[in-house]
C-alpha cells in the first residue's frame, strides 16, 4: 500500500497559526480522500515557520469499482421523462435496460463508476484544500489570484509504492507545479533537494537545520533553556504560550541566555516579565536566592561561527532600550501616583470612552463607586473603602505603563495605590476587582475586592443589557459571559446571601433614564401627576396604565408600547400615538422595562450561566432547575446549597425511590384536585385511617416533619433531605396496601389530604415534580 | 561581509540602499514635497499601488510624526525622521531575498545575525488600506516593515505590490552600532567637516517639539483641515473634461495633496492634545474619506489603467 507526503512550502507562516494549520490540512485531505473511497491507516501533520506537512501511510493505490443500479420511468413514460431520467443518471439513451417490475417495464440504469488511482485524486483533493484553505486571514500576490497565508511558492507530493519508488502527483495549482523538492533552512541550508519518503524527507531537513516537528523543537527549547539557566543556578519562569509561539517562529532552535543590566532590576518582575515577554518573546530567568529576575532567554533561528555572541549583543541591546522605556514610564507614573495620589489619572478618564452609547470611563467609574458603596455591608466590607478602591480601581487605565501593557492593568494599580499611600484593601481591589477572569482564575476573598468586583461586573452586564448588545451563539464581544460566570463565582466561593435580582435591576444605570437621577424617581402616582398634563388626562387613570403595565410582566419591549398606545388612546389623551414624545412617561415605561423586561432577562442570563457551571460541577441540569424552581432562586447560594443537597440524597436509594413514591402521590393527588375542583389542603386527620400502612404513613410523616421544620430553619438541606427520605419506607408500604380512591369518601377525602401533607412536606427543598424520570 | 564593508556613516547607508535597489531595477525616486507621516503616503506608494500598471520605485522620505517630539533627547524617538521605502508591483517572487540582500548591501553579514519574518499586519485607517506581511527583526530588533498590500484607499489590489519600510536611523543606529541618535555621524567621520544627527537634528528637534505641543495654532489647524477637507472634494468634483484642452484631466494627485494636508494638520492637532478618543476617530475617519474618494478617482486615469490618455 502507497505512502503519500505532502509538503506546502510558503514564506513564514504567522506563529499562532501552524498548528491549526496543520490539523487542518490534514483533516481536509484525509476527509477528501476518504470521501472518495480512498482509506489510509495513520496519518500525520506538521508545521514549521514555513511548511506545512502531511504524510499518510497505507493509502489504497487506488479507489474501489462501484456499481449502482438506478430504477428509472416506465418505457412508455414521455419522452422527456426518460430523456430527464439518462441526464440525471449520466447513460446514454441506448444503455438503458429494460426491466420487468411490478408495475410492469420499466427502465433501468447501470452506473459503473471504475476505481481511480490514488494520484488522481490526490491531485484533485489537495488542488481543492490549497484553493479552499481554512486560514484565519489570507492574501494574495503578484499578479495571481490564489490566496495563501503568505505567498506560497513550492508544493511536494509524492506516493511511494511498495517497492519504494516515489511518484510525483501530477498537479499545477495557479502556475505551482507539485514536484519532489523541498528547501532547507533559509540562511543554514538554502539550496533545494530532492526527496523520496517521509523518512528521506525528515532526515535531509535535519542534515538542512530544520526540525519538523513542533513538539520537538519546543522540547529542545525547553531541555536547552532550563539547563542553562541551571548551569547559572538559576530557573527559567515556565510559560507555554511563549514556548509553543517561539517554537512556531524557529526551525533551528538555539537557545542563548543574557544577562539583564543592574539599572532595570529594581523594576516590578511583571513588567521585566511582560516587557521581555510581548516585545522581544524572551523567557525570564529567576534567581531563586534573590527571588528577581536577573537573565533571559532567547531563541535564535540558526547556529553561527561565533556562538551567537553576535546576536546575544544585539538581543541585549534592544532589551536594554524596551527597559529603559519601561523604567521611564515607571518613574514618571509612580510620580504621579505620589505626589498627586493618581489624581490627573481620573481626570483625563473623563475623556476616554469606555462605549459610545455607556459613556466615558468615568461615568462607569462613577457608576461603579456608588454600586460597590450600596453592596458594601451585604459582603462585610466597609462602604467607604469600597467606594474609595472603585474610584482608583481603574484609574491606571491613563498610565503610561498600562497604555504600553495592557494586560497589566490592575496589578500597575495595585502598585500606584500603595506608592499614593492608599490603604491595603484599596490596592489589593484594584489588581482583585478584574477577577474571576476565567473558569480557573482565583476568586478575590477581600470583602473590599468583592464588593468592587461585583460591582464592576453587574454594571458591565446591565450597561450592555441595557443597550441591547447580548451574547450571540459564538459572538460575545465584551465577555458578558465572563462576567456573568465571575459574579456567580464570587458569590458562591465567597458564601454570600446575595438577591441577585435586586442587584440586577440596581446596576441598571439611573442615568440611561433619561438624565433621571435615582432618588428622583417617585411613586408611580408621582409620574403620572407630572405626565397627566401633557397628555391632556387625569392623573388617576394614567397611574392606572403605569401599575397595570407593571402588572402584565410584558416580556418585550413591541408589546409593552402597544399596551401603552391602546391604553392611552382609550383615555383620549392627546397625541396618544406619540406618548413617547413625552419624556415623563418615557422615563416611566423605561423603568417598567428594566423591571419586567430587561433585569428578569439578565437574571434569567446569569441563571443560565449558573446552570453551565454547575454542569461543569457535575450537578444533573433537572436538579438545578427543579432547585430553580423553588421561591428565593437569585440567592443562588441558597440554590446551589439545595441542589447539592438534593443530588446527594438523589444518589441513594431512598432517595430516588422518595421521589418515585413522591411522585405517584403527586399524580393521584392532582388527578383527584382536577376531577373534583378542590384543594386538598385541610389536612389529614389520623383517627379516619383505617389500615395500618396508613397509621405508620401517619407517624412516619410525623416524625420526619419534627426533623425537617429544624433543619429548613437552619437552611441545612441535606438534612432535611434525609429526613423527607426517611418517609419512603412507610409510603411505599402504603401504597402497596392502599387503594387511595375508595367508595368510602370520607376516607378517601382523608387519604387525599394526607398525600397533600407528603406534597408540601417534599417540596420545601426543591420542586421535585420538575425532575426526570 | 568583511569589517571594510561596514558604513561608516547614516548617509552611507542610504547611499547604498538607493545604488542597491536602483541595481534591481527600481526608479530611484526623490522625497515627496509635502509633510508626511509616514512614507506609505507619497503618491508613489498610496495611488501607484492601485491599477494594472506595473511599478517599481525607491525613495527616501523624510517623515514627520509630532506626537513623537522629544525635544532631541530621546536616544530614538524623534518627530523628523527618515524612512526608506521600496514598492513593487507586482510583488515579484523573489522579494524576500531580494530584501535579505540589500541588508547584506548595507553591512548586516547574515552569517552572523539572526535575521526573522514575525507576523505583523499592517493596516492605516487614514488611508483606508490593509496588507498582510512581517516585521523583519534582527537580533531581535525591528528593521523593517515587508508588506504586501491587499487594498488602498478601499481598493482591492490587483496586482499586488510588494512593500518594504525601513527605520533608517534606527537600523543604522544598529549597523552603525550607535546608542543615541544624535551621536549617529551623518557624514563621513573622517571628513574635514564632519557631522553628526544631533548637529543637524538636535536644535529642530527642539525646535519642533515646542511648537508641535505648545505652540502650533489650533484654530489655524482645524481651519486649514478643513479647508484641505473641503479642497479635495472640490478638485475631484470638477468636471472631468478640462475645457482648454479638450480632454480628460482627473485631477486626482492635487486632491491626494489636499488629503496628505489634511491628515498632517490632524497629526498636528493630535500632538497638540485637542482631539479627544471619540473624536480621533472621527477625523481619521474624514481623512480616510479623502483618501479613498482620491483612490476612486485616481483609479480611472491612464496611470492606473495604461490606456492612453
């Protein structure tokens, strides 16, 4: 069987794309030949800044025969039905064959589609990924009109036979003619070469100072650097990203180590990291004695007659300029940060915009503060301080070392903070407040960090709420996700009893009501005084409209203002169709849909997030939404402690057979409520029972509900949990001996009202009945 | 290359550039006449890179970035520099070694150095155009900028040029292995006279940079914005038949003038600290109108098509 080896050969692919790249190239031709009907045993992808490779071993030499019958019109059919029939079919008229069948004669096509040797397709479905490549951006040149990542400039294809002869695959993609040769190392091994397997081809790139594989040049990137720095008694700050990007910019791997001058030590380690990191994609190298960053690491392309001193010299001297950079825009913030507490900071972040339809930045700041004030006492930090952390908490966004390093936003704060004197929780908000950023980052446990965190994330997520700039699918421009995921988070690992929903509709910014200030908003009767006149309408029936349309909980917006249009012209109030050229009623309709439109909406959002996360933790999805069910669902600490506890309890026997038992009583009971048109909620009196299961269902219930009313109480769900368990015994015995609806009414009326007790007695932890199975 | 290979001088290194890539057939152009940012603007790159007409030129443009002002004491930020630009159109395939080969020319012995292609688009909104390319670093130190162009002034490139912009003081503050620019000879250092960067650079650089940030008339600027503004539109609106020669005259490079003025009083205006971010965009955004309604116009003329005229 054929081995295949692909080669495309291009001017330096971008980094970050080589690997993708070649997963992609491989899934493509594989799909492609597979699809038609050539199979292959193993295959294998590969990059490097300026190939791309694939080899596949055990290739059919060629596609099998296929022959397909096609049943086609009967031979008295029109004319133009069997002439439709030959078209679709790809026969001549004359090869048609005459069939009996059940209907009687009909046409019968014959298709032979003979195999094809492998090289034929190949050809066909590598010219088809080349034309169709997945790149994130691609580009022509010349006068072509063939897009690559860069200009692409030899392809290598190549089957091998059994007999290790190798054949190029006759192909020409615009003016590129495949062939065997390929090109070493740009400056080490220009000239080309021929080459005859996939084992010929890696061992003449090696001998040309190219390492194929990705893995290993990082390997050796890491082996190299590491020993290094140990040599020196030092260790090299590990960083994946950097290493897989540094190994997509080489083929010949030389690892090189450098000193840091003296000068630039005294500058924080993350701006040395940061700096060394985006600019120059150096390593750091820590000295564990000082616990500084003292070296670096660097990676060249290629070996030299002098060692790399050359380059290390070189490489030494743009970092001394990037540094010295740095420290300059380190001297001059921590001036600012000193002797003007980074007052000029929040001055100039009135004029940066943070979104043209949410202000600039310091009204978010603004926003933020007075949120972070109220949530204060709620997660036992103090009102001022928090208030304090979120007015500074952003202001190193106008530093000079944040506009060249954003990612190092918030921890410069933190540093500024501490260099203004401001307390430690103020500084330790302003580095924590950004935080949770992802699934695994760490959650900030200073209540100072808390209150500012959430108060940043709810404002982002109302503001954007707000707006109407939601998430879509896979499109969530401004992290919304991310922030819904961090207040979850921090509530949750910080134990907080928090109503979300009030949170919710309190981040909506008062000032998007149309310059409303918040304790400026009145009663509903208040609005509609002010509204009456220029409508032309009493007050009285106007409130009306304002507390029926709250009342509705309309759940878009097309509705709600239809309601209004209806209402108002019904009351004859002039220029009814323009009711929202009235601003006083515009500010009111804005509120009533913040509270039933817009805030249930984000709630439900952050609801959906909650339910991801759980997942992720491992909680059944009808678990949660049976916890979700339940009264009190925005404190989702409460919430997540019932679905946990209900999940345990899920877990044992008496449990799940609670439920089944819970839920054939259910049944009974709300078939016997519809039948009859009652509830059957008087209670159930013990002395009309007449069996035994009944007496023991009676005492059990009894004694569980002792144990429950405590527990509930004290919010200790699995215990009641348990406790609810404990009946299951006694009601499967029950109903074993019982028939609920005897001719006996009173008894039967009786045994109603008992299930009702067992309704009610399990459904405090959670709504069981929304539970699968 | 051998240690006598070495330049001696920033003027050196320029004079070699022009002899190298007038050797590879380029037209050796001279500096546009007008304050630029950046050498992307001279006519020969931003309206030759449109249209079917092959093209190959080489200059070098002084450049002028106001915000960039450090009153001469900055070892490499000024607000008057020089680039050298190369362009190409079509890109011919050999481009990158022909590359390699004029930093060989100016004394950058490969064999020793570490020369990388690493990822970096280009893009300029004021002119509307985009490519796709590298900077070029050496020892992990940026010299150039290799660009080919997809589009201009909203155009798609069709062919495609091949674009190279070199720093000169910064690469040959490298080559000449020069820590402060204006310690850089500009001549020859054993000439009877000779000079360096600062003796002809420092006092203008000071010069420059108080007037850029201090002293530069705002209304004046926005005055003259948007009278360049206004002049651009005007030259293109003209009818196209000039009624004393009795042909079609598209007066696209005196409106592409109008555009470079108007993006440079921004530039002005932006150093002087009088645009705020919301703003910025939008005078980006009335330069990048200029530029492409001169692109539209300019594509039409028999520079662009080769049709005669």
């Amino acid at each position: 069987m054929p081995d295949l080896l692909i080669e495309l050969f291009s001017e330096e692919i971008p980094a970050r794309m080589q690997a993708r790249a070649a997963e992609d190239l491989k899934k493509r031709v594989t799909d492609g030949l597979v699809e038609a009907g050539l199979t292959y045993a193993h295959a294998g992808a590969f990059a490097t800044p300026r190939r791309l490779t694939l080899t596949l071993e055990g290739l059919l030499a060629r596609s099998p025969d296929m022959r397909e019958e096609r049943k086609g019109p009967k031979v008295d059919a029109p004319e133009k039905a069997i002439e439709g029939f030959c078209r679709g079919a790809g026969v001549a008229r004359a090869d048609l064959e005459e069939r009996d069948d059940k209907k009687g004669r009909v046409f019968f096509a014959v298709i032979e589609k003979p195999g094809r040797p492998a090289a034929e397709i190949v050809a066909e479905v590598l010219e088809d990924t080349i034309r169709n490549f997945p790149w994130p951006k691609s580009m022509r040149w010349g006068s072509g009109s063939l897009r690559w990542v860069r200009p692409l400039h030899r392809i290598l294809c190549i089957l091998m036979g059994d007999a290790g002869e190798a054949e190029v695959v006759p192909l020409d993609v615009d003016g590129i003619r495949a062939g065997d040769v390929t090109e070493g190392h740009r400056f080490m091994a220009p000239e080309p070469f021929s080459v005859t397997s996939f084992e010929d081809y890696t061992a003449k790139l090696k001998r040309a100072k190219v390492v194929l594989d990705a893995n290993e040049r990082a390997e050796t990137i890491w082996n190299d650097a590491t020993n290094a720095a140990f040599a020196a008694g030092m260790e090299v700050v590990a960083d994946p990203g950097l290493l897989a990007e540094v190994a997509g910019l080489v083929e010949w791997p030389v690892v090189l180590m450098g000193q840091i001058d003296a000068a630039f030590l005294d500058l924080p380690p993350e701006v040395l990291q940061t700096s060394m990191k985006e600019h120059q994609k150096f390593f750091s190298v820590k000295n564990p004695k000082t616990g500084r960053i003292e070296r670096f690491v660097t990676v060249a392309n290629r070996e030299t007659a002098d060692h790399g001193r050359t380059i290390l010299a070189g490489n030494q001297k743009v970092l001394a300029a990037r540094l010295a950079d740095a420290k300059f825009f380190w001297e001059n913030d921590l001036r600012v940060a000193r002797d003007d507490k980074m007052q000029p900071w929040l001055t100039q972040l009135e004029n940066v915009t943070f979104h043209n339809k949410l202000g600039s930045q310091k009204t978010r700041i603004d926003r933020i503060a007075a949120l972070a004030r109220e949530i204060a006492p709620e997660v036992g930090a103090d009102a001022d301080l928090a208030e304090q952390a979120a007015r500074v908490a952003k202001a190193d966004l106008s530093s000079e070392m944040v506009y060249e390093f954003p990612e190092l936003q918030g921890l410069m704060g933190r540093y500024y903070s501490d260099a203004a004197g401001l307390p430690a929780e103020v500084a330790a908000a302003c580095e924590e407040h950004y935080a949770p950023l992802g699934p695994s980052d760490a959650v900030p446990t200073g209540p100072v960090s808390v209150a500012v965190a959430l108060a940043d994330k709810l404002d982002t997520l109302a503001g954007f709420w707000a707006i109407d700039e939601k998430p879509t699918g896979s499109k969530d421009p401004f992290a919304l996700r991310r922030a819904a995921l961090g207040v979850i988070r921090l509530v949750l690992e910080n134990g907080l009893t928090l109503r979300l929903s009030h949170w919710i509709k309190r981040a909506f910014d008062p000032t998007s009501l149309q310059g409303v200030a918040a304790d400026k908003r009145g009663t509903v009767e208040d609005w509609a005084e002010v509204a009456a006149p220029f409508l032309e309408v009493d007050w009285e029936p106007l409130a009306q409209v304002f507390h029926d349309a709250l009342a509705r909980h309309f759940d878009d917006r097309a509705a709600l203002e239809d309601f209004f249009r209806e209402r108002l012209k019904a009351m004859g109030a002039r220029n009814a169709d323009k009711w929202n050229k009235t601003v006083f009623v515009l500010v009111y309709f804005t509120i009533i849909e913040r509270d039933t439109i817009t805030a249930p909406d984000l709630l439900a959002f952050v609801h959906d997030r909650l339910k991801v996360y759980l997942k992720g933790e491992g909680i059944r999805h009808d678990v949660i939404d049976a916890s979700l069910a339940m009264q009190g669902s925005d404190d989702i600490t409460l919430l997540v402690k019932r679905a946990r506890a209900l999940q345990e309890v899920l877990e044992t026997e008496d449990g799940e057979n609670l439920v089944q038992g819970f839920k054939r009583a259910n049944n009974i009971l709300t078939q016997a409520e519809e039948k009859d048109g009652v509830e059957y909620s008087f209670g159930a009196n013990p002395k009309l029972a007449e069996t035994d299961a009944e007496r023991a269902l009676f005492a059990a219930l009894e004694a569980a509900d002792a144990r429950i009313r405590p527990a509930m109480q004290a919010e200790d769900f699995p215990a009641a949990m348990a406790a609810m368990a404990e009946i299951r015994p006694a009601l499967d015995a029950f109903f074993e001996a019982v028939q609920v609806n005897t001719d006996n009414d009173i008894v039967r009326r009786n045994r109603l009202n008992m299930l009702s007790q067992i309704r009610t007695t399990c459904l405090q932890v959670a709504d069981l009945t929304r539970l699968d199975g | 290359m051998h240690a006598a290979d070495t330049p001696k001088s920033f003027q050196e290194i320029i004079l070699r550039l022009q002899a190298y890539w007038a050797s590879k057939g380029c037209a050796v152009l001279q500096p546009y006449d007008m304050e630029v940012g950046a050498g992307t603007f001279h006519p020969a790159t931003t309206l030759r890179a449109l249209g079917s007409q092959p093209w190959a030129a080489a200059y070098v443009q002084p450049s002028r970035r106001p915000t960039d002002g450090r009153y001469g004491e900055n070892p490499n930020r000024l607000q008057h520099y020089y680039q050298y630009q190369v362009i190409i159109k079509p890109s011919p395939p050999d481009l990158q070694a022909l590359y390699l080969g004029s930093l060989e020319a100016i004394g950058i012995d490969l064999a020793l150095h570490d020369v990388r292609f690493v990822e970096d688009d280009w893009e300029s909104p004021t002119l509307g155009a985009w490519g796709l390319g590298w900077e070029v670093w050496c020892d992990g130190m940026e010299v150039s900028q290799f660009t080919y162009f997809q589009q201009v002034g909203g155009h798609d490139c069709h062919p495609v040029s091949g674009e190279l912009t070199y720093g000169l003081e910064r690469l040959a503050m490298y080559v000449l292995g020069i820590d402060h620019v204006m310690d850089m000879p500009f001549n020859d250092p054993g000439a009877p006279i000779p000079l360096s960067y600062g003796d002809i650079f420092r006092q203008t650089e000071e010069e420059y940079s108080r007037h850029n940030f201090d002293h530069a008339t705002t209304e004046m600027l926005l005055r003259h914005f948007e009278d360049a503004e206004a002049e651009c539109a005007r030259l293109l609106q003209a009818p196209e038949e000039d009624p004393k020669m009795h042909r079609r005259i598209v007066m696209a490079h005196p409106a592409y003038d109008q555009c470079i003025k108007a993006s440079h009083f921004f530039n002005l205006l932006d150093a002087r600290g009088v645009i705020s971010v919301t703003e910025r965009q939008a005078y980006i955004g009335r330069v990048r109108a200029l530029a492409k309604m001169c692109a539209d116009a300019f594509v039409t003329t028999p520079a662009a098509t080769g049709e005669a005229a």
